[in-house]
C-alpha cells in the first residue's frame, strides 16, 4: 500500500510539473504568434546574411535605411528585413525602427526646405533652378525639373542608392556619410 502512495504522490507532481511547463506553451506559441506578425509588417524577407549577429535579441540597421536585422533564435543568423515603403530604419535620439522619413530627428533635408523648393517648382525666375536636382524626405527619391515653367517629376533612384543634393544619387555609405546620418544605425 505505501509503495501505491509513493507512486499516486509521483504522479501528482508529475502533473504539477506539466500543468506548469504547460502553461508556459501557450505563452510560447503567443510569442511566436507575435514574431511572425512584426516579421510580416516588416515585410520582411527570408534571406539571411553570411554576417554575424551584432544583437541577440535586438535588432540592428544596414547602412541602406531601407533594411534592418535581427538574430534568428534557432541558428543565431542575422536575418535581413525590409521596412515598408515610405519608411527607414533608425536607431537614435529615442527611436528605434521603421520610421516615416518625415519623422526622422535627423539625416534628411528639413521639411520647410522641401516644401520651399517644391513650392518654387520649375520657374526659372527663381533661385531654384541652380539647386536642381533636389532632395524629398524620402532618401530614395528627388524631384527634378524637365523644363521650365512645367511640374516637377519625383524620381527615384537606383536600387542600393540614396539621394545626396551635392552628389545626386550615390550608394548608402556616401549618403550616410553626406548625410551626417553614420551614427544612426
């Protein structure tokens, strides 16, 4: 008899332990749930880098603003995301993310300057016309005038590519460095 209550006492914490560890699957499968949709609003992509993790659990910036990274859990690979259109990568003065270009505190022409310069449009009585081609917020595109007195285009430019006033559209290291933008990601 006592050897039976050895067992049923066995048996008990057996199923203390189990309905413990249990409990925390649910909260596995949530956190999993949670990964999985922050990788789809990232819309990111499955390919992984031959690099290194710089971060196990955070995530890190490329220097194209466009794309971002975090470790993989299981083989602690680095795996490359892409942040949605219209926004960049920032990690700095509070913010860390995809962020809308025109919410960047820094790396990007101010909005009044934008706003001026398009406001200005392709007149060629006004000073702008020397300063063409010029920068949006978005670092990928700039605004170009075809010729005078006509609407200006927004261009894009390249892939792997970002637009610098004094360059034009030159890859990200150059824009980063233009930019004063190297220490934001």
């Amino acid at each position: 008899m006592k050897l039976f209550m050895r067992n049923e006492r066995n048996f008990e914490k057996r199923v203390k332990l189990h309905l413990r560890h249990g409990a925390m699957m649910p909260m596995m499968m949530m956190l999993m749930i949670m990964m999985l949709m922050l990788l789809r609003i990232a819309d990111a992509s499955v390919a992984a880098t031959n690099a290194t993790c710089k971060h196990a659990t955070n995530m890190w910036g490329d220097p194209n603003p466009n794309i971002f990274y975090v470790c993989s859990v299981a083989d602690q690979m680095p795996l490359q995301l892409h942040c949605p259109q219209g926004r960049g990568y920032f990690n700095g003065h509070g913010h860390l993310g995809c962020l809308p270009y025109d919410q960047w505190p820094a790396c990007r022409p101010t909005m009044e300057l934008v706003a001026a310069q398009l406001a200005a449009g392709c007149n060629s009585s006004e000073s702008n016309a020397k300063d063409q081609p010029w920068a949006t917020l978005d670092p990928n595109q700039f605004y170009m005038c075809p010729g005078v007195n006509s609407a200006p285009l927004l261009l894009s430019c390249a892939p792997g590519k970002g637009f610098v006033q004094t360059v034009g559209c030159a890859d990200w290291s150059l824009w980063r460095r233009q930019m004063q933008c190297e220490a934001y990601y």
